[in-house]
C-alpha cells in the first residue's frame, strides 16, 4: 500500500479529512461574509482571514487550543463554547472527533495537528496555482517539510537538475530537523484558496516536494472537495445552514462535549496571522 493510501485511509477513519473540510468551508464561509472591498479589504485579507479562521473551525474540531479538555470524562455536556461565533447550526455539521485523538502539534510556531504519524500544517495559494506552490520560496519551516524526503517506492517521472535536497539548504534542513520534537511523525500539508470573485474554493492535502527549479510542488496530493475519488472539482460557498422556514422544533441531543479553557496549557499558542511560517 502506498504512503497516500495509508495516510488517507488513517486520516478518513479518524475524522480527520471530514473535520479539514468541514473547517474549510466554515472559515471561508465567514470571510467572505465580512468581505468588503470598499472598505479596503484585499486579497491579501482574504487569505490571511481565513487562514486565522481555519486554525481557530480546527481547534474546535480536534479539542485543541482554548477548546481543549482533559479528558471526556472530565468535560461538562453542551455546545455552547464550540458552537459560539459559528453561523447557526453550523455546529451540528462538525465531524464528531473524541478529545485526544488528535493532538495540537506545530512546528516552529507554524500551526500543526497531529493524528497518529501524520502531522499536518496548513498553508495557503493563489487559486488555480497548486502544482506550482513554489516551495523553495517559502519559509524555512515549510521548505524543511517539503525536504523530508521521498515517499517510499516513489519515481520522479519528472527528474530536476537539482534534486529534491539541495546541498544550499542541508544546512537550514539539518538545523530544523534537530528543533523538531516529532521525528516520528509524517508531516501532510493540507493547501487551501479561494478564487474570491466567483466564490469558489480549493483545498488539497498532500506530501509537498522541494522543487528547486522548476516542476511539481507535490509526491502527492489529494482533493478533499472531490465529489468521488480521484475527481478534481472546486467548492462553492456554501450557504450558512439556518434552520428551515416553518421547520418544527426540535431539541438537538446533547451529542458532543464542551469544550473547557485550559489556563496555562501549553497549546493555547496562537497563530502569529502569517499564512506561511
């Protein structure tokens, strides 16, 4: 079985894949409600919103950050603090995900989650430009995860003059290597954008490839907007979910646990608002 396979397969089962999507849609979501070009918001706005709005729909779905608990025995039922600054019923579409299963795990202040051996960062692009995120532009951070090496049994069809290490950066690799406290871990990187005049959304999660020169940005990479597998497709917008007109109601089971502060924890770090780190 190929790494993308157990990868996808460990992270679907876990909750994770529908948690990233479900995190996806609620941050751009609320961006572009609150989008407004008269009033000098930019691209650049666009992607740093949500970018601080993805870690903040991810720490409520993983019980991490300030939604973090002890354990679930130790947690009081309710909704209230998850669901708190989330359109209405919003919430009741959240991925299901036990507190511990998925751990807070950054990397050199870059926002990070870790499941089993994987551990994702995010980032984001420009729309349309996936296969072409130029990693040896980015951060230190990022171009050590793009540096981990090949996946096994993977084939470059597609072989640069430089390689995928090269000798100008063994230094800052081996440097960030050593400050990493999950060496066991597989670091993912899950990439989303927006394409802000048409609404509508990408968002991939792969094993970034250090391409120094030129070609893919990836070993591998997989859609989780696709509607079936290996399809490529885009995301709209999705509408806020508010209840139906003249709908009944009816009093929501208590399904999931509150999420308690944790003064003092050491994952109430914040993001910095830097969409690359």
């Amino acid at each position: 079985m190929s790494e993308q396979q157990d990868a996808l397969e460990d992270l679907e089962s876990s909750g994770v894949l529908a948690a990233l999507a479900w995190a996806d849609a609620s941050a751009y979501r609320r961006t572009m409600e609150d989008y407004d070009p008269d009033t000098g918001h930019d691209q650049g706005w666009v992607g740093s919103t949500a970018h601080k709005l993805l870690v903040d729909r991810l720490h409520r779905a993983f019980s991490t950050g300030k939604h973090s608990v002890d354990s679930p025995e130790s947690a009081s039922a309710g909704l209230d603090l998850v669901a708190a600054g989330l359109a209405p019923g919003e919430h009741r579409k959240m991925p299901l995900i036990a507190p511990g299963v998925v751990a807070w795990s950054d990397l050199n202040q870059s926002p990070g989650w870790r499941c089993g051996e994987w551990r994702i960062l995010l980032t984001s692009f420009a729309y349309g430009e996936s296969n072409r995120i130029p990693w040896p532009q980015k951060s230190p951070t990022k171009q050590r995860v793009a540096s981990q090496g090949k996946p096994a049994g993977w084939l470059d069809p597609h072989p640069t003059l430089f390689g995928d290490e090269p000798d100008s950066l063994a230094a800052v690799i081996q440097a960030l290597r050593e400050e990493d406290a999950d060496l066991n871990a597989t670091t993912l990187i899950a990439a989303h954008s927006i394409e802000r005049e048409l609404g509508i959304r990408e968002l991939y999660l792969g094993r970034s490839r250090l391409n120094r020169g030129g070609g893919d940005a990836w070993y591998w990479k997989h859609d989780l907007l696709a509607t079936d597998p290996g399809t490529p497709t885009v995301g709209p917008i999705p509408a806020s979910p508010d209840p139906l007109p003249g709908s009944p109601s009816v009093q929501d089971a208590p399904v999931r646990l509150r999420r308690q502060s944790l003064e003092g924890s050491r994952e109430r770090r914040q993001a910095s608002g830097e969409n690359d780190k």
